[in-house]
C-alpha cells in the first residue's frame, strides 16, 4: 500500500513519492460563523458588539456564495470538506425551528454531493444561539437537552446525505477560552463552571452519538460514522528533567487521552478527530499542582519557526500524537492541521512535512483515514478578527474575491495523486 523510492531514468532524478493508503479521505474545513456572515442570532455576535471585538460581519460571505466556493474545492481536487451548522441559524428562537434555513443546508450539502465531495458535518463549533446563551448556555443543566432537540432536527433533515458527523468542535479548547479565560463569551472565569460544562458539552455528544444511529438505524441507512474534533498539543519537555517529564505526561493523559477514554468507554465513538496545530513546551518554575498543569517555557527557548499568531511549528508533534492514538484502536480523520501566515511558502512546507510525518505514522500503524486542512478559506479569527490568514484560497475581505494559492494548488496534486513528492 505505501510505497517510497527514488527512480532514475535517463539520468532524470524524479523524487521520492510516499503514497497515502487508498480511498484516502483530502480535504478542508471551515466553519459556519467564520465564513457564512451575519449569523445574527448567535451569542458570538451578541459578544462581538458587547466588547468592542472586531466584527464578523459579512465573513466571507459564503452564507451566499457556497456554489461558487465548492466549484473552487471541485478544481482543488479536494474528495470530503468539513462543514459546521449555524445552530441560531437552525432554531434562532427557542424551540422555533426555521424550515429555510434547513432547506439552505440541504441545499448546501447537496451542492457538495453533486460535484462528488464527501461532507463531514460538525453541529457545534464554538457558536450557540443567543437564547441559550440567555439560559446559561452550556452551564445550565439541561444543556444537552436543548442541544439533542436541534440535533434531532437538522440530522433527520441532512441524514440521506450525510454519513460523517461531528458532534462538537473541540470542548477543551470551547472551555478554555470561555470559562477559564473568559476572553470568549459567556466570559466566565471559574473552575467549576468550566469543569460543569465540560461534562456537559461530553453529555451532549454521546446523546448526540445514540441519536443520530438511531435516525439511521430508523430510516434504513447505512450506519453513520460519528465523532468529535479534539484539538490535540504535543507537549514537549523544555529541559528534560524529572519536574517537566512528570507534567508532561500528566498533561498528555488529562488535556489528550482521558477524554477520549471516557467516551469510548460510553461506547459513542466511531472514529477519532483530530485537530493539531502545535506543540506546547513544558518548563515547570516550582513543584506544584497548578504548575505542573499549567506552567510553560517563558524563557525563549523555542528557536522554530512560527505561524503569524506565534505558535511552534512542529510537525513530528503531528505523528507521535498520531501514534499515542494507535491504543485506541479506532479510524482517524485529522479534521483540522494548519498555518496562520502571509508567507504562502511557508504555508506549503507546514502542510508538506505534517503530511510525511503523518505518512511515517501510517507506515507505523496509525489508522488515519483523512487529512482535512484548516481552512479552505481566509475567515473570521474569532477576537483576533480577519487579520490571521489560515486559507489555501485568499480571500479579498473588501470584494469577497478568492483567488487560489499557490499552496493550494500544490496541496490539490496531492489530492490528486493520493502521494507526495519529498
Ligand atoms: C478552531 C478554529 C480556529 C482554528 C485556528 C481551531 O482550534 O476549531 O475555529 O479558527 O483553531 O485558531
């Protein structure tokens, strides 16, 4: 299946191919607040305004443009695109559901089927409606109940089409920033309350698991495959003494594996989703408890290059995640991988050495199954705005021009050619 080689005609030196295992999913995500526009009803543009954020706007209007961007997809060669649905779009008032907005969907994932692109559907990235938000959003203890009641809506509607599915976009990183930070809505900073809606954002995906096999199960059709996206660091010792390997491998096991222990011991887990952007260098000040979570080299010892937001490039962190996954023994799909930058070189070297380490990782036994890149287009940063560009298509925030990178293009002959020169 995997084959690397050096061939020699003629003297012509062609490159070293490395070939990715067969039906191989490729492609790129986005998701519905970053790209759509005026996603009026979500808590997201309640916040934006409250604290003087930059504005979403418009986004990248997408919301009206779909066609066109998937006709773009189509010539990337891209075979699946990640997805998310506005959840305020779908039931903009409380237990008042919107039959347009879920026809604009059917109609956007039927523009993906038409021109042969798998979609992975994610229900929750980061976004909520206004009026959950109003209701103590996921703190409150009925929160998944809400969140199964438009579940159940807008996966009966999308089902036929539809067999991968992503319940919720990372809850570490959702918690983080919204109840421990608070630089996120609803603000909060409190330990219990993010302890409280970490339990609720993994309630909320295993019933969303049962339900959606059930729909299925219901309607005759084939068993879906149905996930969750887990932004994942490689954590790495700055010195390698006794202090930092301890952290690290107590921050491996709490921030990477036990949540995924714990939902595979609910048996609601069909494969693994994977988001990896960076490493985190671990450098403890003292013994201690909060130090040995949270502590990081502020010494400036990282000498690698970084994206535009100033985080590690480190693409090897990509295969030994890869490979700690192995004991899981579940599919994986990397459902996010990429690079804030101006420099599109340098866009084309994060995604080109992410792509052979996670290729050595395959040829060691991990089960990946997809690399999906983030983002297929420029977007809304959330509180950083639109000044960080992660797109393999630019987009021109003044006339909503795309136009294709050159690692875009680079990246489609991968697709392609399911292989990659080195
Ligand atoms: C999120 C995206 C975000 C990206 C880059 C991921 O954690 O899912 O919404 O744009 O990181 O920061």
């Amino acid at each position: 299946m995997f084959f690397v080689g050096i061939f020699c005609f003629f003297n012509v030196i062609i490159l070293p191919m490395i070939n990715f295992p067969r039906n191989f999913l490729w492609g790129a995500a986005t998701s519905a607040y970053q790209v759509e526009g005026d996603n009026t009803n979500s808590d997201w543009w309640v916040w934006e305004k409250e604290k003087g954020l930059p504005q979403s706007g418009k986004a990248c209007r997408h919301y009206e443009l779909f066609r066109e961007d998937f006709d773009l997809v189509k010539t990337l060669n891209h075979n699946c695109h990640r997805l998310s649905i506005e959840w305020s779009r779908i039931e903009p008032v409380e237990g008042k559901f919107s039959a347009p907005e879920i026809k604009h969907y059917q109609d956007v994932i039927a523009a993906l089927k038409e021109r042969g692109i798998e979609p992975l559907v994610t229900l929750h990235h980061f976004t909520n409606p206004a009026w959950f938000a109003k209701l103590g959003d996921w703190q409150n203890k009925d929160a998944s109940i809400y969140f199964l009641r438009y579940v159940d809506k807008i996966v009966n509607a999308l089902a036929k089409d539809v067999r991968y599915w992503v319940t919720i976009n990372e809850p570490t990183v959702h918690v983080y920033y919204s109840y421990i930070f608070g630089t996120w809505p609803p603000g909060v900073k409190s330990a219990s309350s993010a302890g409280r809606v970490m339990k609720n954002l993994l309630k909320g995906h295993v019933k969303a698991y049962r339900l959606i096999h059930k729909i299925y199960k219901s309607k005759g059709l084939n068993r879906p495959m149905v996930g969750f996206a887990h932004n994942m660091q490689d954590y790495v010792p700055c010195k390698n003494n006794l202090k930092n390997k301890l952290a690290v491998y107590i921050r491996n096991k709490f921030f990477n594996l036990d949540i995924i222990y714990s939902v595979l011991g609910k048996r609601a887990l069909d494969f693994i989703g994977v988001n990896y952007y960076s490493r985190s260098l671990v450098e403890l000040k003292k013994w201690g408890f909060k130090n040995l979570i949270l502590d990081c080299c502020e010494g400036g010892h990282s000498a690698l290059k970084k994206n535009s937001m100033g985080w590690d490039i480190y693409p090897q962190g990509l295969k030994h995640i890869l490979l700690g996954l192995k004991v899981f023994k579940k599919p994986i799909i990397i459902l996010e991988n990429g690079i804030c930058t101006e420099d599109d070189g340098l866009r084309w070297a994060f995604i080109r050495d992410h792509l052979k380490y996670m290729h050595e990782a395959i040829s060691l036994g991990a089960n990946v199954i997809g690399y999906v890149h983030w983002s297929l287009m420029d977007n809304f940063e959330w509180d950083k705005g639109f000044v960080p560009r992660f797109g393999l298509i630019e987009v021109d925030y003044v006339n909503y021009q795309r136009k294709i990178r050159e690692s875009a293009k680079k990246f489609a002959e991968v697709c392609k050619t399911n292989s990659l020169s080195i």
